[in-house]
C-alpha cells in the first residue's frame, strides 16, 4: 500500500522558493485548514494563476489561426462567441457555486458527499448544455443570421457554430470538474488538465485548418474540430482523474446517482453567480455601446486596453480564486476567523501587486497599446484609459478578493445585488451622461468606470468586514 504524502509544512520564507513551487506545481494532499496561511496561498495561487492563462490562450490561438482564413472566417468566430459568452456566464456561475460547495464538505471533512457533490454538478451541466447543443446543431446559420453574418458565415461558417455550440457541454464540464478540484485544493490538476487541451489546440488547429500530408484542409470547421478534440480529451482526463482519486476527492462508483437535495442546493447557490457573471458582461455591453457613439477609434482603444487589463489581473485572480477556496474550506472546518485572516493576508498582495501594475500603466500606457496597434489616436486612447486605470487599480485588487470572500462562502447573492447597484445602475448612466450629455466623449466613459468600481470595491470590502459571509450555509 502506498504510504501517504508527507508535506513539508516549512513556511515559504524559511525554505527555497523552488522547493515551494515544486509543491505548487505537482500538488499536495496538505490541509489547507491548518497548513501556514502563506503556504496556502501560494499552494492554491500559483496553479490557479497558470490555469487562467491557459483558459485565455484558447481564444488567443483560435483567432491567430482563423485570421489567416479572411475576415468573414474572424466574423464567424466573433458571431459565435456572442452565444457563447452566455453559456460561459451560466459556466462560470455553476463553477462558483461547485467551488463553494465542494470546499466547504472537504472543510467540513465530508469527502463521500463531496464527491456525491461533483456527480450532481455534472449531471446539472450536461442538462443546461442541452438546449444550447440543440439550438447550435439544427439552427447554426438561424443563429448566425439573427446576428447580422454575412452569406459566406450562414453557408460555410455556420460548421464553426455547429461544432461550438454543439459540444457545448464539454466547455461546461471543463468549468464545473475544475471548479471540483479548486474547491478541493487539488488546484494543481486544473492547471495540468488545461495545459493538456491548450497543447493539443494548439497542436491541432493548424494542421486540421490549414491541412498536412493526408489530413484535408478543413478551414474554420477544423478549429471548431481543434478545440473540441483538445476540451474533450481533457474532459476525459478529468473525469479519470475523479474516479482514481485526485490528492482531496475522489467519485466512487456508488456516488454516481441522482440526489434531488444536493441538486437543489447548487441550483439555489449558483443562481447567484450567474446572475453577477450575466450583469458584468450585459454592462461591459452598454459601456461598448456608448462608446460606439463616441466613435471606432474609442472602441478599438477600449478593446486594446481591456486586453492588456486582464491579462495584467491574472495573479490577482489567481490569487482570489485562492481565497474562495481556503474561505469555504476553513467555514467547513469551523475556522471563521482564519477564513478571513486568508482574505486580508491576500487583499494586501493583490494590494502591492497592482500598485506595481499602476506604475507601469501610469509612466508607460501607450507603450502598453502600441504593441497591438500603430494607429496614433487609438494609442491615446487605449492609454488614457490605463493611466485613469492607474489612480485606483489596488481598489480592484480588494474587491476582487472580497468578492471571492463572499462566493467561497456560497454566499453568491450578496455580489450580485452590488453589481447590479454599481454597474447598471451607476456605471451605465453614468457613463453615458459624462461622454454623452457632458461631451466627455472616450474619457467620460473611462472616469466613470474609474468611479463606478473603486466605488463598488470599497462598498463590498465594506461589507465584507460586516462579517455576515461566515454564516451563510451551503
């Protein structure tokens, strides 16, 4: 019989930072309710962060490929995307709520309903990808038409959407089994099951698009076949991974059944994470429409700037999916107080992380979109909104966390409600009265996300310390 893992409980300041991110890298069957609080952090932060990166690369890769096809290909893909950004919304809603759960029964030291936990999030995500499979399979040019696409997209393009839209269910199960694993604290093999279908999207749609020797040139249905092939095998992995036993939880075969009460409970707990994912990206929406009024060149600069944020605010989303995890654990676990001694410990990196991030934008904006464009006024543009960005970028870094606070605890409602005061019901109007009314054009909608969420940061930072979160039950 294989003798457990031992971890080295050594704090990350008093052993080799290679040492540490070894065990980051391969994963440990640490507790993370007792484990040194910064050694938590690092354990979950570090695999969490390269798992984002890998998630945005897909897209990334995708259009480099499919770009060389011509504009109608890109449309295409564009078009789709649209669909998909609802299905992500209702993805990444059901992942918040499987975390919160699942890292509250392995806190809780329950790991037989954790892993009865993951069977019903999984057979909740093949029953949403349903419609969506439906809809992408018999409707593909409908869909694509409805959305303004051209002839060349409802006649050949519309392969893209079927595939997409039609697997659609193994993008969900991606989401969901790895959102299992973080909640867990096996966040390593997130990370290592995305490495997996990245490489072969990578490896794939080259040769499936472009063709090689005897496999035909299959255009953009072969990057739909590229990324599909490149999820699902990891998909498989995953599900590989749950039956063997990961470092936290495993699914045994007497766990794979139905339980209405556990199915309910996620439905109820990630109403709330839907619900803030579809309010961000409706509001993202409305603020890309203002600017259209303003003109393309503001679009452009916004779209190059927005890039160049998210992936700035991958370590600070690394690091507070981390607290979202060791929030949930550490209530299971009855440990309150140490849930949120993990919540301030990271607020304060994400802190000085983006403060760095801030001097950089600040002193260097333009050099920033100059790298994805040489047209001078979407430079100005794109860099004006950095440098606005710069004044109080550390505030996202608190509300990002905080927010995490509140998800990790499966309280997803209260995030929701805050969205819904502060982007729709200020950053919207507002935006459109100082670029609008006020003539403030690009920059009046740039300072009015600069209020809009330093504003929504400090609030939910505020009501964090309320401490109504280390009740919520999940």
């Amino acid at each position: 019989m294989e003798e457990p893992q031992v971890l080295d409980d050594t704090p990350i300041e008093k052993k080799s930072l290679f040492a540490a991110l070894r065990d980051a890298i391969r994963g440990t069957d640490a507790d993370y309710t007792t484990l040194d609080l910064k050694k938590a952090i690092f354990l979950l932060a570090v695999p969490m962060i390269l798992e984002l990166v890998m998630e945005s690369t897909f897209a990334v890769v995708d259009i480099y490929f499919v770009g060389q096809l011509g504009s109608s290909a890109v449309a295409t893909v564009g078009l789709t995307e649209t669909y998909l950004f609802l299905l992500y919304s209702l993805a990444m809603g059901l992942a918040m709520a499987v975390t919160a759960i699942i890292a509250r029964r392995i806190g809780e030291k329950r790991k037989e309903d954790a892993g009865t936990s993951a069977v019903q999030a999984i057979l909740l995500s093949l029953l949403i990808s349903l419609p969506f499979a439906i809809a992408g399979i018999f409707y593909a040019p409908e869909l694509l038409d409805l959305m303004g696409g051209d002839a060349w997209s409802q006649t050949t393009g519309y392969h893209y959407t079927q595939w997409m839209l039609g697997a659609n269910g193994i993008i969900i199960l991606l989401f969901v089994i790895n959102a299992v694993f973080r909640g867990a604290g096996d966040a390593s093999i997130a990370m290592w099951v995305l490495i997996i279908a990245n490489g072969l999207n990578m490896i794939l749609d080259p040769l499936l698009i472009f063709g090689y020797g005897p496999i035909p040139a299959m255009g953009i249905e072969g990057a739909a076949i590229a990324t599909t092939t490149g999820r699902g095998i990891a998909v498989a992995v995953q599900l590989y991974i749950l039956a063997k036993g990961g470092k936290h939880i495993r699914v045994l075969l007497k766990d794979i059944y139905w339980n209405g009460e556990m199915m309910l409970n996620i439905i109820k707990t990630s109403l709330g994470g839907i619900g803030q994912m579809l309010i961000a990206m409706t509001s993202w929406i409305f603020v890309m429409r203002i600017l259209a009024d303003v003109g393309s060149e503001a679009v452009a600069g916004a779209t190059i700037g927005l890039r160049v944020m998210l992936f700035t605010l991958m370590p600070a989303w690394g690091m507070s999916n981390a607290a979202a995890t060791l929030v949930g654990q550490n209530l299971g676990a009855d440990q309150p107080d140490r849930a949120e001694a993990a919540v301030w410990k990271i607020g304060v990196y994400n802190m000085f992380f983006l403060i760095a991030v801030s001097l950089v934008y600040y002193f260097y904006n333009e050099e920033l979109i100059a790298i994805f464009t040489d047209d001078a006024r979407v430079i100005q543009i794109g860099g004006e909104w950095l440098q606005i960005l710069a004044y109080g970028y550390c505030i996202y870094g608190w509300w990002m966390v905080s927010v995490q606070a509140f998800n990790g605890s499966g309280d997803t409602r209260t995030p929701t409600f805050i969205n819904l005061v502060f982007f729709w019901m200020i950053q919207i109007p507002l935006a459109y009265l100082l670029a609008i009314e006020y003539d403030w054009a690009e920059s009046g909608v740039f300072w009015a996300v600069f209020f809009s969420e330093a504003a929504v940061g400090i609030f939910t930072l505020w009501l964090f310390t309320r401490g109504k979160w280390k009740t919520a039950k999940v």
